[in-house]
C-alpha cells in the first residue's frame, strides 16, 4: 500500500494512493485514526486495506496538495556519512566511522512532493541530498538487530536539503544548516512492508534538472538499515512514525569544484525504483 498525507479545503487529511487515484482514508476506516502516524500506532493497516479493496479513487493525486507522510513523528533522525566514499568526500584523511554521524531535524524543516523547497534569503548555498527512509512501526527500546526488520512500517524518500554555510555555524553541531524551514522535503508516499522488503537492496537516485548527480544502492551501506534501528534504540525508545532518513550517496552539490549550488526554478528529484519519485522545484523565500 502507499499511504500519503494530504491538504483537502485547509485540511489535512491521509489515503492510499492506488490506481487512478487517490482514496481518502480519514474516517473511514471505522476507528476515527487522525493520521498516518494514530493508524501506524494502532497497527490498522489491514483495515485500511479492506477499505480501499472495493473502493474507487476519491481524487486524482495531482489535484492534491502532498504533505511529508507522517506529520508529527516523534522523532526524525537524520544519517551522515552511510555510503562508500561518502568519508573520502572529506579529505581529512580519517578512518571510516565506527559508529553513525548523526542529527535530527523538525518537520518544519520539511515539505512535500510537488511542494516548493525554499532557498532562504540569507544564504545561496541551498544543497541537495537524495535519501531512503525507513518508517518505524511497532516501537521498541533495545531491539537487537535480528528483529529490527520487524520493527519497520514501510519506505519513503527524502530530499535532506541542507543550507551548506550554516553548517559550521556552531562547533560541534550541524543544526543550524539542517533546519531551514522548507529547506527538504519527504514523500511522496509510504510504500509498506507487505509490498516492499526493507531488507532490499534499494536503489536511489537524484536528479536536477534531469541531470543525474547521485546514484547507489543500499548493498553499499556501511551501516544498514538493521543496524540503525538496533543502534538508535539503545539510547532512545523508537515510536511508531518515527522516520529514520538513512544518509545520502556521494554527489551533492558541495562536491563539486565549483559547487553547484541549486538555484531558484531547479527541480530536484529523488528516486528509488520501488518507491517512485519525490518532486520538488526550487522557489525564493518571500
């Protein structure tokens, strides 16, 4: 299934994309789920499933307004440095990780397929970075990594745009350059786990302006899906609708010389074969 959030008349509201359209979901599935996230919560997506088993489309997706999937989660990690040569890009000449680079960002930081990413007035150094997500479903604290892939709802994708300058505002952190508003975007959808295995491989990709900048696959991972979750949850409890953005490939726009920075009107896209393709054109912070 490919659960999507969604704007309907100012509100916001959640169904499954199938063929010919979209089905909306929101109080209809007998128990009054919110969102995504109260249906991934309550374990319901059988029931989602009986109702969209006979149920034709309410709406055509591009007449909808696409939200991030989940809208809340509790948490929304972020991975850096997850692919081979992703450390190399560096030049610091350091060993290869032991353990996962790591940040979070808020969802206000986020928009959704087919929404503008804002570049902001205060910097011209907006950058792209094409990403898997993983989708938490049943919670947990200290889940070993044998029985992580249980713990993973479904897949989506991220466009983890990142503000380069801002990066090196503070010390020690990357915050600052990782929370613009608007600045990323995830969707467009959730493909779940009976229709899509998390162990994969996966591939992903990203373009600007048909260009392809980024291109791997998760069999080149150093630290994999399993090991995230089974990492993430010693030291913090995973929710249902948590949202694990897995690290992005080599090829951002940083590494370039010169850089190549994304500039307004550029469309930024990211694809995994199995999950579709997230949208998004470059627009000016008003």
């Amino acid at each position: 299934m490919r659960l999507l959030s969604y704007l309907l008349d100012g509100e916001a509201r959640y169904g499954a994309a199938v063929a010919g359209g979209v089905v909306d979901l929101t109080r209809r599935i007998g128990r009054d789920f919110s969102d995504v996230k109260a249906l991934i919560a309550a374990n319901a997506l059988a029931d989602a499933q009986e109702v969209i088993a006979d149920q034709q489309p309410d709406y055509a997706l591009n007449d909808l307004v696409l939200l991030p999937p989940v809208l809340a989660p509790e948490k929304l990690w972020c991975i850096g440095v997850n692919y081979a040569e992703r450390n190399a890009e560096y030049k610091d000449n350091s060993d290869l990780p032991k353990y996962p680079s790591l940040f979070v960002r808020s969802m206000s930081s986020m928009t959704g397929s087919g929404q503008p990413l804002e570049k902001p007035k205060v910097s011209d150094q907006l950058d792209y970075e094409g990403e898997l997500v993983i989708v938490i479903g049943r919670g947990g604290r200290h889940i070993p990594r044998e029985k992580a892939w249980s713990h993973i709802f479904g897949m989506t994708l991220c466009n983890e745009g990142t503000i380069r300058d801002w990066l090196r505002h503070g010390k020690f952190n990357v915050t600052q350059g990782k929370n613009f508003d608007r600045s990323g975007s995830i969707g467009p959808w959730i493909v779940t786990a009976d229709e899509l295995d998390p162990r994969g491989p996966h591939d992903i990709t990203t373009r600007v302006n048909g260009e392809v900048r980024q291109q791997d696959t998760t069999e080149r991972l150093m630290f994999p899906f399993d090991f995230l979750i089974s990492y993430l949850s010693t030291f913090a409890t995973l929710k249902p609708g948590d949202m694990i953005v897995t690290g992005t490939p080599t090829g951002a726009g940083a590494r370039f010389d010169p850089p190549r920075w994304l500039k307004v009107g550029d469309v930024v896209e990211v694809e995994s074969s199995r999950i579709g393709v997230l949208r998004n054109t470059v627009a000016a912070e008003q």
